[in-house]
C-alpha cells in the first residue's frame, strides 16, 4: 500500500481533522500575496486526479521558502496536517520538498496525478472525426477541418478550462464530443437550426482555448490567451478557415457569431449576444454540458460515504454525492 494519500483520501479521513498526512502533489496555482500586515504569504492550489483544495502557507511557516520559487506545475511530497476552512478541505502545510524526474520515476506517482476523461481520448477523436465527415455542406466541412489542422494536436490535449470544467488533459476534446452528441440528439426537435452550422459551431466553439492554454502538468493561460481569450482567437481562427475554404459570406458570419456568442452572456465572455437560432442552440447546450461537466467530476472525485461535495463555484451550490435508489413499486399507470 501506497503510504502517500490522495486528495480523495484526505477528504475521506473521519474526524474534525488534525490528522498528520503524507501526499505527493501538484502545485496547480501559487501567487505570492501581502496580508494588510505587511506580512508575505502564498496562497497555493494543490490536487491530484481524485481533486484538488486551495491553502495558505505564511511567511513564518517553514514550508514557505520551500514554495516560494517554484513553478506551477511541481510535483511535490507535502507533509501536513488536516484542517478545515469554512467546510472546505485546507490543510496546514508542514515541510514540502519538490520532487525531481529521477525521483518521480521512482515513485511512479505521474499517473494519479494528471486527471484525464474516464472515455478513451482516441475513440473521442475518432468519433469527432465521424462527425465532421457527416457535415453536408462540403465548405463548411473543409472549414472545420481547416481549423483543427491548424491548431493541431493542442486540440487533442488542450483542457477545456483551467478550473471551472472538464479542467484536465483532453477536457477540450471530450467537452466538445458530447455537446456533439447533445447537439445530434436534439437537432429533430428544432427544424429552425441549420444542422450544418450548428455541428460545425459545436465543433468548433472553443477551438480557441487549444491556443489560449498552455502546459503540461498545470494550465495556465498563455501570452496571447491573456491579451485576446479564447473567444477571440477562436473568431480568428474560424474565420482564416472559412476564408481558405471559400465558405460563403453568409455562412462564414453565422459560424462566426456562434463563436462569438456561445459564452452566452457578455459577462460571461461572450463578444455578442445569441442572435441566430444556431448561437442560441449551440450556447445551451455548451452551458448545459459545464455544468454536467462539474456534476460528472464531483461524482467521479467524491470519497466513499461522502454525502455532499464541497461548493461548485459553476453551480452555486454543493452537489448531492449519493445515487438514488432502484426504482420500486408499479408503473404509476
């Protein structure tokens, strides 16, 4: 047995805390702060596969100037102890010490550390592929897949977010196969929405964030996601492939409105309002799969016999961890 606990573990340990504990972790987030002391401190994010808590490790506290020079995307083997800070896990951080590449290949700890989807990446590619290969119209079909060759295999690995949803290696990929699958599913209800347009907008309505993410281990946003966001560089990007693969005006404008729209509310990011009945299906459902996207992890990341999640910032609430039971009785009829 491991003597390292994971994040779910921690979350498991009965009692009010205080439990001495050993974890390798990554260090997703840091930023150095001043309190209105004066006083320095680091406010860090840590997780592994099975989650992730934010703590705050002061000037005074030893692990502080272990901290204090290293990049997100550390790997490190932290001593702490348990402790809670308005119901959310946030350890006191005791001694800290990064590991090196020899050390980690020692310890084979990479893999519990990287959360990935539970589907397979290259089935989820492969049926993207499927999809795009069913667009009826043979510019706009050439335009998406313009577009993916462009930005290339980032699309494959990109996260869909850094921490509101599918925040992990392929969480672009597989957040977008199943807005497809909503999208297919729910097109025959809606004879207004162009099925082409909206499978291509679906397709490729983050298509930004493969440019606007960067890194391996820990996301962060890079020098052009800073400067123009994925709302605009995917705008960019859909537009340089609607204009090489000579897609009428028309469609090209209604393609990119759905980019530019699908945040779905201005501020939320969004550059413009839904205004074609394509945007506005396409926005829905991006924001109904989010959402699922948090409820799917906070039950995959849930310790046994927990009962609720802590607070999902995208859902305003905590989530019921428990599945209801099989169902009894008769029919109703």
């Amino acid at each position: 047995m491991s003597p390292f606990l994971s994040v779910r573990d921690l979350r498991a340990l009965p009692g009010g805390g205080g439990q001495v504990f050993l974890s390798v972790l990554l260090l997703k987030r840091t930023a150095l702060k001043t309190a209105a002391n004066g006083n320095a401190f680091l406010s860090l994010e840590l997780g592994d596969r099975t989650g992730s808590f934010s703590c705050t490790v002061f000037g005074d506290n030893p692990a502080f100037e272990a901290l204090k020079g290293l990049a997100e995307g550390s790997v490190l083997k932290v001593e702490g102890k348990v402790e809670h800070y308005q119901n959310r896990l946030s350890p006191r951080l005791l001694k800290v010490t990064a590991l090196a590449e020899a050390e980690l290949a020692q310890l084979d700890v990479l893999q519990y550390l990287v959360d990935t989807p539970p589907e397979d990446p290259e089935a989820l590619w492969q049926e993207l592929q499927a999809t795009i290969a069913q667009i009826g119209s043979p510019e706009l079909r050439a335009t998406v897949a313009a577009a993916l060759e462009e930005i290339g295999p980032a699309f494959r690995v990109a996260p869909a977010a850094i921490s509101m949803h599918h925040a992990y290696r392929h969480g672009l990929l597989e957040h977008t196969v199943h807005m497809v699958r909503a999208a297919q599913a729910l097109l025959p209800l809606y004879a207004e929405v162009n099925a082409d347009l909206a499978l291509a907008g679906t397709i490729l309505h983050d298509a930004g964030k493969a440019i606007e993410y960067e890194g391996d281990l820990a996301t962060k946003r890079s020098r052009r996601g800073i400067l123009q966001g994925h709302v605009v560089l995917g705008y960019q990007l859909v537009r340089r492939a609607g204009l090489k693969a000579h897609l009428e005006a028309e469609k090209l404008e209604r393609l990119e409105h759905i980019i530019l729209s699908h945040q779905g509310q201005l501020e939320w990011g969004a550059a413009a309002m839904a205004a074609t009945p394509e945007a506005v299906f396409v926005s829905m459902i991006d924001n109904l799969d989010a959402k699922m996207g948090m409820v799917q992890l906070a039950l995959r990341q849930g310790a046994e016999g927990q009962e609720f999640s802590e607070r999902l910032p995208g859902l305003d609430a905590p989530l019921l961890l428990k599945r209801p039971g099989p169902a009894t009785g008769g029919s109703g009829s």
